[in-house]
C-alpha cells in the first residue's frame, strides 16, 4: 500500500486536477464528440435533411450497415446497434451522388492529403527466379531402328562430346542380315532378267529391289550404306547408328551386350549451344512481361555478369502450388558458359503504359485507390468547393511501383485523395451512399420529367445491350470483346447535360459503373472473368431502368429482310419532307406516289403477334397520311396528310427498326397546325420544318433519337 507523507500536498493536486477539467469543459462545452463522428461530419446542419418515407415518417437506419432503414427506432438486426435518424445532404447541393463534404476540423482529423493525377512515365523493374534448362527443340534421341544385340558403344559415358555423323553404336541384328540378303536376292533376280522378254516379271522384280532398299532403310541404313550392299553383295550382321547433331550426350540408357527391341532409346544428345531460361513470375508482373523483350539475369557461378535473353513463351497456365507463371527466355550460350541446371536471377525493365499521341499514361499514387479485388474507388476533392470529396469508380491498370496506371474514370490535375481516403469512405457509407465498403445504395425512381430526347436515346441502349447479351450467350471471346467494345461507344453517344439535379447525379453514377463495365469486359482475359464482369453489368443496368423508369426492356425487333424494307420506305419518304421544306408541292406528290409503292412492297409476314400489331396500326395511319396527299388541292392539304403519314413512320421505326445508314431524328414543331404541333423524320440534326417551308424553315426540335 502506497502512502503519502504530505496530506496538504495530495490535496493541492486534487484541487488542480478539479480546476483544469472544469475549465476544458467550459471552453469545450459539456460533450465531446469522438473522432469517428467528426469526421464523418458534414459541412454544415442547412446541408442536411431527415430522410422520410413515402408516409412522412422519419427513417431509422444504423451506422455500420446502412442499408437497414426502418420507420422506427430500435436496435440494428444485423448488429443489434441502435438506430439513429437517417439524415441525407439535400441532393440537389451535391455534384455526385457519392460526394460528401467535410468540415475543416473532419478533414484535420481524417489525415486527409491530395495529390494531382498526372502524366508521368513510369518504369518497373520485375524479379525473377529461374534455372538453365535445354533447348528442347535441340535435344535428339538415338534410338535402335531394329531389334538386336549393343556389341560396342563408341561413346560410353554421359557428358561426352560429339560431332554429327560420328558413330556412337554397333548392334548386331539378325533381322537386318535377313533384310541385307533380300536385297541381294533381289539384285540377282533383276541381273538374271535382262535378257528376258518378260516385261511383267522384269517389273516385278524391279519392284522387289526398290522394296528391300526401302525396308533397309527404314533399319536404319543409310543409303551410302545400302548402295555399298548391293555393289559387294555381302550382307553384314551389325548396324552401326551415327550422331544426328553436335553436341553434348545427356543420357545413356544402355550398355554393351544388351538386347535392345526397335524403338529402345540408346543415347540424348543436346546442342548446348542455345539454351533456355525457365523464369517463375508472380501473377502480378504479368502485366510488364510480352513476348520479345529482353530480360538480364546472373547466375551464382559468374557474379557481376550480366546474361541476356528474349522471352519466347509465357506459359498460359498458374501453377497451383506456387501461384506463379513459367516464362522461357532463349539464351545463346556460343562460349559454353551457361550450364543446364544453374541457378539465375532475372531482371526486367518495362516502361509502364500506352503512350498515345505521344503523351506519357496518366498515374496516381498507390496509396490513392481503394481497392477490393474487383473494384477500385477514388475520393477526388473539389477545388471549387473546399471539404466537397466526389467518390468515383476507376479501371486500375497495373501497378508501376509506387504509382497506379489509370485506364478510365479521371483526368489530369484531378485532385485525388492520397491519405485520409479510408476515412472518408467510411464517413460516406454512414451516410447511406455508395462506398468502397458499400457499393450501392438504397434510391428511388427519379420523378423529376425527363427531356424526351434523353429517353429515347437511353431506350436505343437497349438494343445495344441485347447484343451483347447475346454475344456473351455465344461464348466466343473475341465476339464478346467486340460487343463490350460496342455497347460503351453507345453508352458515350448519350449526353446527359440536358439533365439537372438528381436525374444528372443518377445518370452520371449509372453511366461510370456502366462504362466501367464495358471496359474491363473488352479486356476480360478468359470465360469465367467475362462472364463475372457481365453478371455484375446486368444488376448496373437494371438499376438505371429502374432509376429512370424504363420498366422491363421489351424489344419487338422485327427481321432483318423486314428492316430492310423499312429502310426503303423512309428513303422515298425522304424527297417527300425535302420537297414540303423547300415549298414545292407537286416534287411532293411524286415523292407520296413513289412512297406509296415502296409501302406496297413491305412484307410482313415474318413479324411476330405483338410487332405486326404495332405495324398494323402505324400502316394505317400512313396510309391514311398518303390518301390525303393524293386528294390534297393545295400544299396545305399535302402537309396536312404528311403529319399522320409521319406520325406512324415514326411508330414504325422506334419499335421494328430500320436498316438505314447513320442515326435518325423525330423532330418536333410546336407551332404546326395551330400550336398543336407536329413531327417529322430526318437523318440530320440540322431543322429543316416541312410544315412551314422557307417562312420558318428552322422552327422545330429534336424530340426523339429512333437510331442510333
């Protein structure tokens, strides 16, 4: 037990003690906050609003799992927390649907630092561990060509050198002797012919030289060999088998007075003068490693000397064990330096990504992105709004050392987040929006009326989507590539600037996942990889038909002899807005003739129930369109009929499709027809107003994209 002496002293420092708590709490104020909630504080209570339900109430959500949003308190079902009132920054006041904003002291306690996306060349240098080995393609075997007795072995020992054509081994074969005596027979036969006139038995016999020649060769004998049999016409019992290359004997599989059977292996004989480097890289270095490049290595028996060898190979498959990728460099090895079996240590430089144009590939800090696994996430802070932080989903190329290389998602000088960023995601999904750690979020349908034009340009994705939908069905790699390729030069071809406040957050969120999407499929090395990307597609693109309420996507496509069709008609139908532009009614009468006729043409009989329904009744109104060209007296008659034939031309192209060259536009003119307005086809977004001619030739505006 301690004591103190000083009573009066103990008292001093408890007084003291009292004093300075009480003067903390005075300056600041009677609760302090922990750090986890300041920092995930947001700029400012008039940014926040309590985030009700469809009825009014309050929504109750819990901190670490924000997607359980309850109408009222109690404790969390996943985590057994209790709820607090799920407050959101007013959508409107944000730039993106992940940006938060932070307060100074937050952003104090967050650590947070940035640093801006730049060009930069970056060099890696990859590491490799390896051994010599032989060329393969430089290995051959002696083998016996016939079955007998190994009489003498010239060579006797493995490591010996030898030259082609030297003789390596002596077997005697009583089958070869037979072979040698056949032929022998076979010469005399031909020898006691000439005389003959029995031209059939002459060929005969002919026949049975050239097949005992043959057969002696493929013994083994070669043909200096043979000729030398049939010019003695003695028949030896023993085959001498020669050295088909230089080089080096590795193997030796038999000895002297063995039987050998055709086909056993007698020697392996290695040209060393080439080599390979069998090199074990980590799946990570991949990247930096293509056939044709140069990589360094040393060996433990040459210290300070640098080898140098191409790579030829790069071995499709990751060892199980090891998790690593056999890569083969050739090596020349003139001087006999390098030894099978040896040891080596590989370096390789690489210059890290594309240069385009001649610029150098964008790169951010590897400290930057959150990653996790599939997905990375950057926080790029807002230079025109201090605190603000946007969350943005990025495609990573691959690391360069210290750096990341930056396929998508940002752009030179954007200021991303380099310390601090695991703080701010965690401050994000707080607050129910998508994260790192939480990905999507719960929303509503967007309620907010949408331009027409936008729609209908979203709606053509559809179709875009379906295609490769099916490419994906196929399972050809290639096809697939070419339709993730495809369908994200279509996604780029809608422009959302048209769009305000939350209908521009949602499109801009769905259009990142979406091209993000789009682009790691193109590059998806295998099936299985592909088909993951595309699983995860599917959800981001019913998420953007739900936001923007398009429904189930229904496609009533019709065939493609149908389109084609289709596409006539609305070329005769195109002199005939020309004509009514320009005032000139009876080019116009004409055009309606001609397009009537190509009407006339159009089979529809391979459209199915629900598309010859939609023809029926676009047909109909076209034709009732043409029959009042025809009885129309004037140009105001002609235009009067020109808008139902327009009207139902329209119908007919945004649902069955037209095959005809570059996009189409329905245009729409307000002041048609007393302000009731009207529309028209045309392939250029320049207005050309058939209603109204030369008086108001440019009144009108897109209303609808029918092909893209």
């Amino acid at each position: 037990m301690i004591r103190f002496r000083n009573p009066r002293m103990v008292t001093a420092i408890l007084l003291l003690s009292l004093a300075a708590f009480a003067a903390g709490y005075l300056v600041k104020g009677a609760s302090v906050p922990d750090m986890p909630a300041q920092v995930g504080q947001i700029e400012g209570d008039h940014d926040l609003e309590e985030h009700f339900d469809d009825k009014g109430n309050v929504i109750w959500t819990c901190s670490m799992h924000p997607q359980i949003q309850l109408p009222e308190p109690g404790k969390c079902p996943i985590c057994f927390m209790e709820l607090i009132p799920l407050k959101r920054e007013a959508e409107g006041t944000r730039a993106s649907v992940r940006e938060i904003t932070l307060t100074d002291s937050a952003q104090k306690l967050a650590g947070i630092a940035t640093e801006a996306v730049r060009r930069l060349d970056v060099a890696v240098e990859t590491r490799m561990v390896g051994k010599v080995d032989y060329d393969e393609t430089r290995v051959r075997s002696i083998t016996a060509w016939t079955g007998g007795r190994v009489d003498t072995m010239y060579v006797d020992y493995t490591g010996s050198r030898v030259k082609q054509g030297q003789p390596m081994v002596s077997i005697y074969s009583p089958e070869l002797l037979t072979a040698q005596a056949e032929l022998i027979q076979a010469i005399k036969a031909m020898e006691d012919l000439k005389g003959s006139n029995l031209n059939l038995v002459k060929e005969s016999a002919k026949r049975t030289e050239e097949a005992s020649r043959e057969k002696l060769r493929l013994l083994g004998l070669t043909q200096r060999q043979i000729d030398k049999v049939a010019s003695e016409g003695k028949a030896a019992d023993h085959i001498t088998l020669y050295a088909p290359q230089g080089g080096v004997v590795i193997r030796k599989d038999v000895n002297e007075g063995q039987y050998v059977k055709t086909g056993t292996s007698i020697y392996s004989v290695a040209d060393l003068s080439t080599l390979w480097v069998v090199l074990e890289a980590y799946e990570s270095d991949l990247p930096w490693i293509a056939l044709g490049q140069q990589v360094e290595f040393q060996t433990e028996a040459y210290p300070g000397k640098m080898f140098k060898g191409k790579v030829v190979y790069i071995d499709p498959l990751v060892s199980e064990q090891t998790r690593t990728v056999r890569v083969r460099l050739e090596v020349g090895n003139k001087d006999g330096s390098l030894k099978p079996g040896m040891l080596v240590r590989a370096t390789q430089q690489k210059e890290g990504g594309k240069k385009t144009a001649g610029e150098s590939p964008l790169v951010i800090p590897a400290s930057a992105p959150l990653i996790t696994g599939k997905r990375a996430v950057v926080y790029v802070a807002n230079p025109d709004k201090p605190g603000a932080f946007e969350g943005r989903e990025i495609v990573l190329g691959p690391r360069a050392g210290n750096y990341y290389i930056v396929k998508s998602g940002l752009k030179e000088g954007d200021l991303v987040v380099t310390k601090g960023n695991f703080k701010i995601d965690s401050a994000v999904q707080i607050v129910a929006r998508p994260s790192m750690m939480n990905p999507t979020s719960a929303s509503t349908p967007v309620s907010e009326e949408l331009p027409s034009l936008f729609v209908s340009k979203l709606a053509l994705l559809d179709q875009s989507f379906e295609s490769l939908s099916a490419a994906v069905g196929t399972g050809e790699l290639d096809k697939t590539h070419l339709a993730f390729g495809q369908f994200n030069k279509d996604l780029r071809l809608i422009d959302g600037s048209s769009l305000e406040g939350v209908p521009a957050l949602r499109w801009n969120e769905h259009s990142m996942l979406l091209g993000n999407d789009a682009i790691l499929g193109a590059e998806a090395a295998d099936g299985q990889r592909l088909n993951e990307i595309f699983t995860e597609m599917q959800g981001h693109y019913a998420a953007l038909r739900k936001d923007f309420n398009l429904g189930d996507a229904q496609s009533l496509t019709a065939p493609e002899p149908f389109r084609q069709q289709l596409g006539l008609v609305y070329a005769s139908y195109e002199p005939l807005a020309a004509a009514l532009a320009v005032d000139d009614a009876e080019a116009a009468r004409k055009a309606a003739a001609r397009m009537s006729e190509s009407l006339r043409l159009v089979d529809e009989s391979g459209l199915s129930g629900p598309a010859h329904n939609v023809w029926r009744d676009a047909l109909a109104r076209m034709n009732d369109g043409l029959a009042a060209i025809r009885d129309a007296g004037d140009i105001v008659g002609i235009r009067t009929g020109f808008d139902p034939l327009s009207a139902g031309l329209s119908e007919a192209v945004l649902k069955l499709g037209v095959e005809t060259d570059g996009p189409l536009f329905e245009i729409f003119c307000p002041m048609a027809f007393d302000y009731e307005g009207a529309v028209w086809l045309q392939r250029s977004e320049e207005v050309h107003n058939p209603y109204f001619g030369a008086a108001m030739s440019t009144c009108g505006e897109i209303n609808k994209q029918l092909k893209r």
